[in-house]
C-alpha cells in the first residue's frame, strides 16, 4: 500500500494545512490519470495554473501516476486512495483527466460536488456520465479527417499504414475509436496493440509493404510479458524504433516529437485545458451548472522536430514548419547534414 499512496501522502499535509488557513474561496481538486513529468500532462497543468493565477479558487492536484504504474491493481487502489483523501474535506469542483481519472467519479455522480472532465476518450455512458446532471466536459477525439488531409500533403503517394501502440487502457479507446471511422484514401493495413518490449521489436521488424506507422502511445510497453515486468523508459521504445525502421513514423500527440520523433499532427491539450478554465471560470462567475455542455476536440495542431526531418529527407510543405513555428512546437536542428 506504501506504493500506492505515495502521491497522496505527499499532497495530505498540504491539504491539512489549507484547510486551517483557507478563506471563502471556493475548492477545485484536479485528479490527473497521469505523472506531472508527462508532456501532455504537465501542458493542461500549467495552463490551470497560470488561468487562476488570481487565487479566485483554490487548487489542489493529485497525480495517479498510472502510466508508470500500470501493475495488476495499481489503479483500483489508486481510485481508493484518491476517494479517502476527496472524502476527508469534498471539494466544490472536481476536476478529473484522462480516463484513469474518470473511474473516481462513480462515487459522486448526482451529488453536490460538480465534476468537470477532459481528455476522455471513452464514451460519455462508459462512466455513467450521459444520466448525472452534475458532469461535463470535453471529449478528446483525434481530429482524423484532419489528419487524412495532412497525410495527404505529407505524403501524396501513400496509400496505406500501420496502426502501433501499446497496451493501455488508452490504446484500447483509441484503436476503438479509430476502427469506427473512414481513413480514405489510406487503408489501414494492421492494427498492433503490444505488451512487451520483444514483441514489439518483432512486430517493428516485420513491418514491410506499407508507407508509414501511426504510433500513438508507447508509454506502457514492459521489458518482458507479462503483469509483473516493468515499463521499459517510453523515450527508449521511441528511439529504438526510429533507428530500426525504414518506414516514416507519424504521431498523434506532441510528446511523439519531444522524445524525439519526427512529425505529429496532434491533438492539442491547451483546448482540452482551455475548456476546463472556461467552464471553472463561469462557474465561479456564478453561471448555472446546467447550461453547460459536454464538448469534443475540434482542434489539430502540428509538432516538427527539425533533425530527424531534415535526416529522413521528408518534403513537408513549408506551411508546416510555419505553423509548427508559430504554434512552438518546432524543435530546432544544430545538426549539419
């Protein structure tokens, strides 16, 4: 159990200490499916943060750690965990993101506290959300005609991929959700959701016959199979694959490049952030719960690391390195080639 309450035992003195000191302010408790170190993550955290600057409501976070912690019984622990230290004092608002994350709401569905969600990519009834009055919030969907249409400036003469990721509970929503909608003019050749990290050099190496890999997530992929095994560090799944594929690798989200892969048409987390500060702010301005409603992604933006762009020869356009610019989210290259 040690294990588990790492991240709470941490955070409960503070919470102790805020509640002899606190004022009037209102009280919203962010609950992160992930670890702060984690790119998306950390993103949405700094846009709360810097949006309720003003101390008009005061935050506090929980992160589940569960990307790095996926052993059998880690998160169903973790929800415990994070329940016990909600129920010591309930928070006004309960900001949870990410699908682990979501699996705490199910004891306070219909009550007071007000629970805004972002970065689901399961189904609003998955968590009984499309029959409470008390949740909203917004869907992350992969925006994928937007992404067809940049694959085809990418790559005019593609025409088919493979679909790579490991074995999450996020992978599983994503391949779910990417098996229900139309990739034309690409066909999708193969879809691999893998465990180990042999498997997936096997998978890696056998790939042939198709014009380049979607690779979402590589985040959870063990050493060896089975439960017990640990994660194998995600830059290092990356950085291998890069080096033992011929085949262009495109990402979903911008940690893809940050770690050092090549391009990313993603989806952005300041949106999904931006709808948590808008909903809490009109909240606080006193807007009626009701008259909010539950959103999903619109917005795409482009990730470009310089280096391996330059190496692997891709002819980008130059409107994605412009917008990869203006975006920050281009990665410079001191390299000479």
């Amino acid at each position: 159990m040690k294990l588990y309450m790492n991240i709470i035992t941490i955070l409960l003195p503070f919470h102790a200490f805020f509640i002899l000191i606190s004022d009037m302010r209102p009280e919203a408790l962010i609950v992160h499916s992930y670890h702060p170190e984690f790119n998306w993550t950390s993103k949405i955290q700094e846009v709360l943060e810097t949006s309720f600057e003003d101390e008009s409501v005061l935050l506090n976070t929980i992160y589940m750690d569960t990307k790095r912690n996926s052993q059998l019984g880690y998160l169903d622990a973790m929800v415990e965990e994070v329940v016990d230290f909600i129920n010591i004092d309930p928070p006004q608002y309960l900001i949870l993101i990410d699908d682990n994350a979501q699996l705490v709401s199910e004891y306070y569905l219909n009550t007071d506290i007000k629970i805004i969600f972002a970065g689901v990519n399961a189904s609003l009834k998955t968590y009984g959300y499309d029959k409470a009055h008390n949740v909203v919030g917004i869907l992350e969907r992969t925006p994928i005609r937007e992404f067809v249409e940049t694959m085809v400036h990418v790559y005019p003469s593609a025409s088919s991929f493979v679909h790579v990721s490991d074995d999450s509970i996020t992978s599983r929503l994503i391949h779910s959700q990417y098996e229900m909608v139309s990739w034309e003019p690409f066909q999708c050749l193969g879809k691999y959701r893998i465990e180990s990290f042999d498997s997936w050099k096997r998978i890696i190496n056998s790939l042939s016959g198709v014009d380049f890999i979607l690779l979402t997530h590589y985040h959870t992929v063990r050493f060896n199979s089975g439960g017990k095994s640990p994660i194998m560090p995600s830059e290092l799944v990356l950085k291998w694959t890069i080096e033992n594929t011929s085949i262009p690798i495109i990402g979903n989200w911008g940690f893809f490049v940050e770690d050092g892969g090549y391009f990313s048409i993603a989806v952005p987390a300041r949106e999904q952030a931006a709808y948590i500060v808008n909903s809490l702010s009109s909240l606080l301005s006193g807007l009626d719960f009701s008259k909010l409603s539950v959103a999903k992604t619109r917005e795409y933006t482009v990730y470009l690391n310089a280096c391996p762009y330059y190496k692997a020869r891709l002819q980008l356009p130059m409107i994605y390195e412009l917008y990869a610019k203006r975006e920050g989210h281009y990665i410079e290259c001191r390299e000479r080639f």
